[in-house]
C-alpha cells in the first residue's frame, strides 16, 4: 500500500479533487446565498444539470468553452426562474416545487441527450481556452495545483468577493434579514420578493456554471445524470457555511477529494468496486452532518414563503 | 425631528379611512388627527381596529376608502417605503429586529434601498446621537437578539426614527413588554421626542396608560370612532373622571355592568379578595434547572409551592422563563436537575398523560398553537387530550355521542359562543377558544392547573369571566398558579407572587396593597443580589 502516497496518486487525487470541487464550491456558494435570503433549492442539482446539458450543447457546436460556460449561467437560472416565480412570487411550498424541479431537469436533460447524440456520442476533448500559462512548472503541487484554469481561481475569489457583499453592503444585508426575519425587512421598506428572487436566480446562474464546468473541464462530455447527486453535497456544503461564504471552499475540497479518490485508487492498481467508492461523499456527508450538526445554523425564515401580515 | 412645533395645523390628518377584511369591517370611516409636540393615544380593545389602522399609516395595508393628508396635501400610503419616506417611522408591537444582526446592522436595513457599500462612520454617528436623546446604554455592535426586551425595543424607536427628517413616530402597544420602571423610562423618552417636534401615536388597550401618556385620546370600538378628548378635556380633570368618561365611550350602555372588570385594567388596586381555606402543598417545584437551547430560556434553582385553594402568581416580563417553567411542571419537557411534587408524590419521571390523570393540568398560552387543533371542530378539540380514551373510544373507535355530549356540556358551562359543537374551532374568536381551553382543563377533577397568560389578548369582559373561574376553583379547593405579564392581573387574583428574571425566581411577595412596585424591582433583579429574596411585607 505504499503506493498510495506515491506521486501518481497524489497527483491524481489532489487534481481530480480540485477539478470535482469546482462545481461543488460555485453551486454551494449560490445556495448559500439564496439559503441566507430564506429561499432553500432542493432543486439545486437540477439548475446543474440545466447548465451542464446546455454548456456541453454551446460548446460543441461553438467550440467555444467560454459561451458555453455563460450558457451554464443562462440554462440554470432559468431553472431557478421557475423556482423563484413559484416559491417567491406564488408561495408554493419550496420544498415540493424543488423536488419537482430536479426531477424535470433529470428527465429533460436525459431525453434531450437521448434524442440528439445518443449515437454520435460526442466528446469536447480537453479543454484548451481556460488555461493559464506558466504555472504548471512546479513539481507535484505544479501538476495538481497550479494547472488549474481560470474558472478555478474566479470561484476562489468569488467566495471572498460573495462572503464581503454579505456582510459589508446593504444587498447583503437585506439578503440575510430576508432569510432571517422578512418582516422587519418589509417593514424597513425593501421588498422581500425582489431580495429572494435575485438571491435564486443567484443560486441557479451559480450552479449552472458548477454544471458547465463539469461538463467541459471535467468530464469532456455530457452523459445522463452526471451531477451524480452533487446538488445535495452542494446544500449540505452551504449549511454547514453558517453563512460565512469562504466556508465553502473547504466543504467543496473536502468533499471533491472524496469524489476522487476512486479514480485515484483506480490509476494505482487498487482494485475496490467502484460501488463502494462511489458510496464515500455520502458516507463523508453523514459523517461530517453527525460530528457538525451542531454547527450547522440554518436562517429562521428558510423554505417559509413571506405573506405580509401572517405570522 | 426638524419640524416646527409651533405649526398650527396638523400635521397628518386621517379622513374616513375604511377598510374590510373578509366577514369582518375592521376600520369603518375613521378620522385621526396628529399634531407636532403631541402624543396621541389610540385606546380600544383588541379588535377594535387599532392594528389595521396603524398598518395603513404605515403602509402595509392599503385602505378601501379615505383619505391621508399630509401637511395639508393629499398623499398616497402605498407601501412602507413611502411612509418611511414621509417620516413616519412605526415600533411594531411584535419586535420586528433580525436577532441574528447587530444592532447598527438592523438600524441600517433598507436605509438608503442601495445596494452599495455601508456607510459604518456615518451611520455609528447617527447611532451616537439617538443613543443620546433616548438614553440607551448597549453598544451599536451588540447582537439585537441578546439584547434585553426593552433594549431591544428602544432599538425598535431608534429604528423608526433612523432617517433624519422624522416627522410622525407610531408606538403599538408599546408597554406590552416593559416592566413598570421600563414605563417610567418610555414616558421620560416620550417627553424628549415631543419636545423634539415628533407627533407621536400611541397604541394602547389600557386605559391608565391613554390618560397618563397621551395629550389627545381617541377611543375605537368595532372599528369605529366612539370619541376623542382633546388636551383641553384631559388637562384639569381628575382620572378617576376622565376614566369615567373613557369607558363609557369604550363600552357604552355596558359600561356600568363592566365597571369592576375595568377597574383592574384602569387602575391597578389591590382588591380585598375573601380569604381560603388553604390546604395541604398541591403543587411543589424544588431546584428546577433547565440548559438553554436555541429559542429556550434556561433555568436554575427555580423552587416554587402552591397550596390547595390558592392562587399564586408568576409576575415578570415574558420570555424570562416562565413558560419553560410551565412545560416542566405540565411534563412536557424533562429537567436537567430537581424535582415536580404534587401532593408530595414525584411526578418527575412521569409524562405529559400521568400527570393529568393524577389531576395535574396546564392551559397553554399558545391557544390556536399547542392548545388546539384549528381544523378540527370544537368537539373534537374538547377532547384532543384523551384521544383513545374511554368514554369517548372504546375499542379504538370513537364514540361521536358520548364526545358530543361532553363538548355540549362544557360549552354550556363556560358559555362558549359557537354555533355547534361540529364548528371547526379556527373560527370561534380568541376569547371563546380559551374558554374551551379552560373548559377542558376544568373537566374531571383537577388538582392544580398551572394557568399561562389565561387573559392575554382577551377582551375585559372575558377576561374578568375567566379571572372569575379561576377565583371560584380555588374555592373549591384548587391549586392555581398563574403566570402573567399584567402585574395588575395577579395583583388582582393572587395570594402570593413570585417573581421570574433570566430562568430564575427572583424573589416571592405576598399579595398587599403597594405591591407592584416590589415586583417590579424584583422583575430587574438577579436572584441573591439586590433585592433580598424571600417573602416580604
């Protein structure tokens, strides 16, 4: 078992995991938003797969990776569109329309695909735009870390730029009173409505670029499901953030080197079934859950629509 | 506050304002007038309309009909941005701060509409002044939600008057959560406002505190106008005449018949009560402690002892622990340390049903919550705590009669006004609803209630009805302890009082003439410092 600490599979484990969290840190980061506003997406998973499917479509047909990285943004706030127009506008309940809008994103995406290169089955082949030069001279930590693409770092810093806008801007102030108390924020004269719709379509435009990225730096290819439940590591990686946006970069690594570990442990030798491998996130969610549940703190008003005057 | 106070005319005038909800016509054609430098007081009943028309000062409701002058020029309310915008700044009575925000970051919510950066200096500069001029004492990056009650809502007022430019400052019943020295504190800062030019606008259902705060009183009843006193009939007239006045206005041709019940809302007065035979301890709590939780007051070494046929109090502001206490003696909730007696048998291991059989009860304050189940109908509720129980089940199906007859019964004896007992039971007002509460904890042979807030949001008449059930009960040998937040109440009832501060007794009184101004010291007191515990007088 020495190998495992073997430079391939270091190098494999620290790169897969950093490419698997990428689309965890920009949809949690999103949901965070949007949890923080009282608006909770069980849909997440959906607005990825959105932006997955349309992504991997723009860029196929463009050969552009970055119109299909905005075409990510577009497919899942669209997604989250129908979301806020239903919870936010119609006060339906959100956890049902959520629900609802996973299932349709699945269906959707999955017949579209069906329907248009289910025979082709093409692939993007790696990806070239993103790139920055240079960095990857760097031995070990070079080949894993540093030749990341930009959307790498913009997310990185979007969790700093997001976690400033939350606590130091009144948007970010009336996000978090949105989730927390609407009334006193309808009373202080801001529109509850307007706060939680932008904080949504936020979560949605977020999760479809995670979705995006997935399909074009990770995978290189669109297939039924893909998001593999990441939707949900996504919302738990936001609760655990108690709000506190830069969080999430560590809930995304961890949670996107336990995605990896199975194709690490492949590229070595070691034969585990992929079955079991693929079991871990969750196992690593339920565990984390366990040993953090006291730190989780969710807002008040989460997932309860706002009608003036009723308690 | 940069009006002039010596404007002549007023500054915002209400004209026929009506507004219906459905089945119920909740401001009919009311006018309201406020000038700069006064207080108005809004005095009427609950119900009467009171809420529904501030909302509409305030923008959150509009009105059917009516119309708002402002300065003489006709405006349009239409949201809470525009009446912020116009200076009206409103303290809702139930406090709308974000707990989880500090208190600059509350004062600042939605203050320029921006979504630009926050301005900390000026806004810490603002904090400073108002701070000054209500003479507050917590610093601007508290937590809201640590803060004590009635700092919490002199943030409220700070809130209201944030904008620089406040013309009109609207208070809901704001002494519903102030101990008495708190309401010394409220009308020394009421003074400072009016002096500052503010029309003020106070909302009360009590008379004393109308006629004591207030320059210019109007009286709703059913959603209507039914009088006003402007400062030339309040000045020079004794209170007990100007009371006099009021409730006629309040309650018309009742009002003779109501004199009594008035009297504990007008003018607290320890009452001669008869005096009990007082039997063995009933009920008896030693050493209760609880941790607190998220939303639960934690309490420590809280010990209490009620005898049969006496009515003890539970005075203190709410929230300090009272209904914690409640739920512990009642069995719905386990302590971390000590023990529940009742007639020297420990019940503390035993559930919410063993209690009850062995005659211990609780009516909960949380009526349309844990007390009833809205869409069931009154029957049903009357005997939602012994579901599956004989004579109303037998052999796992309900007996529709015997559960009927029952709910007959007690509708009959504590005169609930519905039409039938088949009534889905989120129809009957608040005051019949907690007659079917008392009804059904009355019901078989209780031997101590634990009573939480039994009047709250009542009307008097039905609060003196139910003050009266409790009276007679302890005559015929019951152990009550109440728990309320009107000082005036459990003066009026109660043999004895102890007091709640932050999860713990403060100290314990019995009931004699003067006594509000003991309980309120003890109210602000931490047990064993200050104020020695311990009965007194």
């Amino acid at each position: 078992m020495s190998d495992l600490l073997s430079q391939d599979f270091l190098t494999a484990l620290i790169a897969g995991g950093l490419v698997a969290a990428v689309p965890l840190l920009y949809a949690s980061l999103g949901e965070l938003v949007a949890e923080q506003a009282g608006v909770l997406n069980v849909g997440l998973g959906g607005y990825m797969l959105l932006g997955a499917f349309l992504a991997f479509v723009i860029t196929y047909n463009t050969g552009s990776e970055w119109l299909g990285m905005l075409a990510g943004i577009v497919a899942g706030a669209a997604g989250a569109l129908v979301m806020a127009v239903l919870c936010v506008r119609m006060n339906l309940d959100q956890i049902v329309i959520g629900i609802a809008i996973l299932l349709v994103a699945e269906g959707a995406t999955s017949l579209l695909h069906g329907a248009a290169y289910a025979e082709s089955r093409p692939s993007l082949g790696s990806p070239s735009e993103l790139a920055i030069p240079g960095l990857k001279e760097i031995p070990i930590l070079g080949e894993s870390l540093f030749s990341q693409n930009a959307i790498v770092y913009i997310g990185i810093a979007l969790a700093f730029v997001v976690g400033w806008v939350l606590k130091r801007t009144s948007a970010g102030l009336s996000i978090r009173a949105a989730g927390e108390r609407p009334e006193a924020l309808d009373a202080a004269g801001v529109s509850v409505t307007a706060t939680r719709t932008w904080a949504t379509l936020c979560a949605g435009g977020l999760a479809g670029l995670g979705g995006a990225y997935l399909v074009i730096v990770g995978a290189g290819s669109f297939t039924p499901f893909i998001t593999q439940g990441s939707g949900f590591i996504a919302i738990v990686i936001a609760m655990l953030s108690r709000g506190r946006a830069p969080w999430t970069i560590v809930g995304a690594v961890l949670f996107g080197l336990s995605l990896s570990v199975a194709t690490a442990l492949q590229l070595i030798g070691v034969n585990i079934q992929t079955d079991y491998v693929q079991m871990l996130p969750f196992v690593v969610v339920i565990v984390v859950l366990v040993l953090f549940a006291r730190r989780s703190y969710l807002p008040s008003a989460l997932a309860l629509p706002y009608v003036r005057g009723e308690k | 506050m940069t009006s002039d106070p010596t404007s002549a005319g007023p500054l915002l005038e209400l004209h026929g304002i009506t507004k219906a909800f459905p089945g119920v016509l909740a401001n009919d054609r009311v006018d309201l007038e406020l000038r700069a430098g006064e207080v108005h007081a809004l005095l009427g009943e609950n119900g009467a309309g009171k809420s529904t028309l501030i909302s509409i000062l305030s923008g959150m409701y509009r009105p059917d009909a009516g119309e708002i002058r402002f300065q003489g020029r006709e405006v349009e309310i239409d949201s809470p941005r525009a009446a912020i915008e116009l200076g009206i700044g409103t303290v809702y009575q139930h406090l709308t701060l974000v707990p989880t925000l500090s208190v600059l970051e509350n004062l600042m919510l939605g203050s320029h509409g921006g979504t630009g950066r926050l301005d900390l200096a000026s806004a810490n500069d603002r904090f400073a002044e108002l701070a000054r001029l209500l003479g507050v004492d917590f610093a601007s990056g508290a937590r809201a939600g640590a803060l004590a009650l009635g700092q919490q809502q002199q943030v409220e007022i700070m809130k209201a008057l944030w904008r620089q430019g406040s013309r009109v400052l609207i208070l809901d019943e704001p002494t519903s959560m102030l101990t008495p020295q708190g309401y010394e504190e409220l009308r020394r800062e009421l003074e400072h406002l009016k002096d500052g030019g503010l029309a003020v606008v106070l909302i009360t259902h009590k008379l004393h505190e109308a006629i004591e705060l207030g320059d210019r009183v109007t009286v709703l009843r059913a959603g209507r106008k039914v009088g006003s006193l402007a400062p030339d009939d309040l000045r020079g007239r004794s209170e007990s005449e100007l009371s006099a006045r009021i409730v006629e206005m309040m309650f018309g041709e009742q009002a003779a018949e109501l004199a009594d019940a008035v009297e504990v809302e007008a003018a607290p007065a320890a009452r001669e009560s008869p005096r009990r035979e007082l039997g063995a301890v009933a009920l008896r709590v030693r050493d209760l402690a609880l941790d607190a939780d998220d939303g639960v007051v934690g309490l420590s070494g809280v010990g209490l002892e009620v005898r049969a046929g006496e009515i003890v109090g539970i005075a203190g502001v709410d929230g300090n622990g009272q209904r914690e206490l409640a739920e512990l003696i009642a069995g719905q909730r386990r302590p971390r340390r000590g023990e529940v007696l009742l007639f020297d048998e420990d019940v503390t291991r035993l559930g919410v049903r063993e209690r009850e059989a062995r005659g211990l009860r609780y009516v909960t304050d949380d009526r349309l919550g844990e007390g009833t189940v809205g869409d069931l109908d009154v029957a049903m509720n009357a005997v939602l705590k012994r579901i599956g129980r004989a004579p109303f089940w037998r052999g796992g199906t309900e007996r529709r009669e015997e559960i009927d007859r029952f709910a007959e019964g007690l509708v009959d004896r504590f005169d609930v006004r519905t039409p039938s007992v088949q009534t889905r039971i989120a129809t009957l007002s608040g005051g019949n609803v907690q007659k079917l509460l008392l009804a059904r904890e009355f019901a078989g042979e209780p031997r101590a209630v634990v009573f939480n807030k039994p009047t709250h949001g009542l009307d008097v008449r039905t609060a003196e009805f139910v003050r009266e059930q409790i009276r007679e009960a302890a005559g015929a040998g019951l152990a009550a302890l109440v728990i309320s937040t009107e000082i005036e109440e459990l003066v009026d009832l109660c043999d004895r009082i102890a007091v709640m501060s932050r999860g713990e007794v403060t100290g314990e009184v019995e009931n004699s003439p003067g006594v509000e101004e003991r309980i309120g010291a003890l109210m602000v007191a931490r047990a064993g410092a200050g104020v020695p515990a311990g009965s007194a007088s």
